[in-house]
C-alpha cells in the first residue's frame, strides 16, 4: 500500500480501494472454492507417523515444500507453482484410484506445509510430514535414510556459476584454494566435501566453501 499524506480526499480513495480488493477477494475465493487458508498450518504442529493405509485413513497427506515463487506460493487466494500443481495432478488421480471424488466421505486431501528448505528433510524425519517435494537430489547418504519415489530428472550436471569479474573456469582444477558460496542443506555441499576429501588424500589444495543462507535457492528460469 503506497504511503499518503494526510489528505481526507485520499484518504477516503485509499478505503475505497482497499474495499474493492476485499471484494475481489471474496469473489476468488468463490471461483476457487478448494482454497483453504487453514491447509498451510494444518499439522505443522502435529508429531505423526504411519504408512499409506493410515494416511488415507487420517483423509490427508501431508506434504512438505519450499516457499518460492519456482515450486509453491500463493498469490492472493491462488495457489501456483510446479510442485503444487504436480501434487494436486497427484491428488486428483490417488483419488481416482481410490473411487474416490471431491467432497465424499474418503477423500484423501493433499496438505501442503510450505517451510525453509534446510527444516524440509529433518521435519520429515521428525514426523512433521509425511512426503517431502522440494526438488531433492538423491545422494548416497539421503538414500540410506529415506525412501525415494521415481526420480522426475536423471542425468543432471552440477554447475560452478561465477560472476562477471570472476576468473574463467574449465575445470575443478581451477577451483583449487578458491572459495566457493553453498547452502549447507543442498546436494552441492556433499558432493564437494566428497571432493575435497579426494584432494586432501591426493595431498592437493582443497575448494574452501563459505556457507550461504538457507533461504537462496536454485530457480529454473
């Protein structure tokens, strides 16, 4: 909301407007009437475990993503993104299998718990999800603690992204005792401990990492 001055014309134009927005609010909250408010803190708090039969049983699964504008926001009363729209295909056809349809006793809803992408996997393991979709890379150690649907992409490259004062990059050889900028929850930061340990043992300078805020992440343009 732009800021006014203290003007009583402006200040009624102000109130009037934000009275329409209120109006055209409600009037997309009747064109999407599966909008609930509520899902996004419904379970945030709830400690739960249990397999598929159990999560049909409850009526919801409860699924974990991150907050951007790539995989899940919400813009006014709409909800959008890749992942939201991957689990509500997801939804629709679950429940098609089931025999199920909107509304009827059964239904088996699809939460979704928006949060930062470093609480994504350990609120998994903690029982405060029941599937996390966050565009996750399958590493050898998340392999051995979680269980991995279908992979959506197969054989994808990391890439060293620099700036335009940066040096040329052709290989990791470039990288060795330069300092690199990761988030500590992302595949990269394994990956590149896993290669730093490989220099360390060939007696060679490591690639130093700098940890970033959880809250950048990769956006696909």
């Amino acid at each position: 909301m732009a800021f006014l001055s203290v003007v009583v014309g402006a200040l009624a134009s102000c109130q009037q407007k934000e009275k329409t927005n209120v109006q055209e609010a409600s009037l997309e909250m009747l064109v999407e009437p599966d909008f609930d408010p509520a899902d996004e803190m419904l379970g945030l708090s709830e400690k739960w475990t249990g397999d598929l039969e159990r999560m049909i049983g409850r009526g919801r699964i409860r699924a974990l993503v991150p907050y951007n504008r790539t995989s899940y926001f919400i813009n006014g009363t709409k909800r959008a993104g890749i992942t939201y729209e991957a689990l509500s295909m997801f939804e629709e056809h679950f429940n098609k299998s089931l025999g199920k349809k909107p509304g009827s006793p059964g239904y088996v809803k699809v939460v979704f718990i928006p949060m930062t992408r470093d609480r994504i996997l350990p609120a998994l393991r903690e029982g405060y999800g029941d599937l996390a979709a966050a565009n996750l890379v399958i590493t050898e150690s998340l392999r051995d603690e979680y269980e991995f649907s279908i992979p959506a992409l197969s054989n994808w490259k990391e890439v060293v992204v620099s700036g335009p004062e940066g040096k040329a990059i052709n290989s990791f050889q470039d990288l060795l005792g330069d300092t690199v900028y990761l988030r500590h929850s992302s595949s990269y930061f394994e990956h590149l401990q896993a290669f730093n340990d490989s220099l360390d043992k060939a007696g060679k300078q490591p690639i130093h990492v700098r940890a970033l805020e959880n809250t950048w992440r990769t956006t696909i343009s």
